[in-house]
C-alpha cells in the first residue's frame, strides 16, 4: 500500500487582487510545499464566503460549498488555527522589512537562505508562496469582511508584492 496522507481542513482567510475569502483549505502535507508544487495553478476553498474588495458593483457576498481559486489571485492567507501556523517550516535568516501590495502595507519579518540577500530572496524562492511572520497589516483598502491586523505568520503570494524594503 502507498503513503496515506490524512487531509485535515483548516480554516484560511485569504486576500485576494479582486476578493476577500473565509471558508476552509485542505493542504496535503507541508502548506507551502503544496502551494508551491509546481504542477498546480489552483486550489480549492471549501465552504466559503466570497466578497468582492474595492468597489464591487453589482456583486454582493456569495457562499458556495467549494470554489477552485487561481493562485494568482490568492494574495496572502492567514490559517486560523495558531497550532497550524506552528507547523509551518520557515528559515532561520530574517530581516524586518515593510512590503506593499495592492490592499495593504505589511509590516513583519522576510524569512531567507543564509546566502541569500534581501533584494534577491525573490529570485531565489522555489515558487510563488512563502511565509512572513510578526507582521503588522495596514490595509489601504476597507474589507467587506474583517480580516486580522496583527498576526504571527502569515503566507504571502511574492507577486502580490508590489516593492519592499528594509524597514
């Protein structure tokens, strides 16, 4: 018999270019291998409540029981359970930076290789996904939803970063 993973879903919230999520994701295995695997360019919300961010015309909150979201749209995701948040691996080599994107200013610590400089850590990131910590959020736009200002870890898509700098 092969390996079994046991899937276990985790409540996320996650901000996004053009929508606010809260609902549930069912990483298999390490949460940044799997959002980083370079054979997927979706992911799938479960039991979700969507809301449009900025000026949302027409639409209104929806909630479905699942929706398939392109990873270029997930801009960061926040698990809710702080056990979870334990478990993520990150490096050791950290710099205090302030990094823009396009609903909020971060405040928090870039997590790098030890031969790696900050103004490369982009470059030399294996996929689109990797892990701040001790972040402060200014949001630039107001949310539909409440989404947490202060938190400890939190998984930011590095094309949602506009420009960053030390801090």
């Amino acid at each position: 018999m092969g390996i079994q993973f046991a899937l276990q879903r985790h409540q996320v919230q996650i901000l996004g270019r053009k929508f606010q999520f809260a609902g549930e994701m069912e990483p298999l295995g390490q949460v940044l291998d799997f959002l980083n695997n370079e054979n997927r360019s979706t992911f799938p919300v479960y039991d979700v409540t969507i809301h449009p961010v900025g000026p949302s015309g027409p639409l209104a909150a929806i909630t479905r029981p699942e929706i398939t979201v392109s990873e270029t749209e997930l801009g960061f995701i926040f698990f809710l359970d702080s056990d979870y948040r334990q478990q993520v691996p990150v490096l050791r080599n950290s710099d205090r930076v302030i990094a823009y994107t396009p609903h909020a200013v971060l405040r928090g610590n870039f997590h790098r290789g030890a031969e790696t400089r900050l103004g490369d850590m982009f470059d030399t990131l294996q996929g689109a996904f990797f892990a701040m910590t001790e972040v402060s959020i200014f949001f630039t736009t107001e949310l539909a939803a409440p989404f947490p200002k202060q938190v400890d870890l939190l998984i930011i898509n590095r094309f949602y970063v506009n420009l960053y700098h030390p801090e």
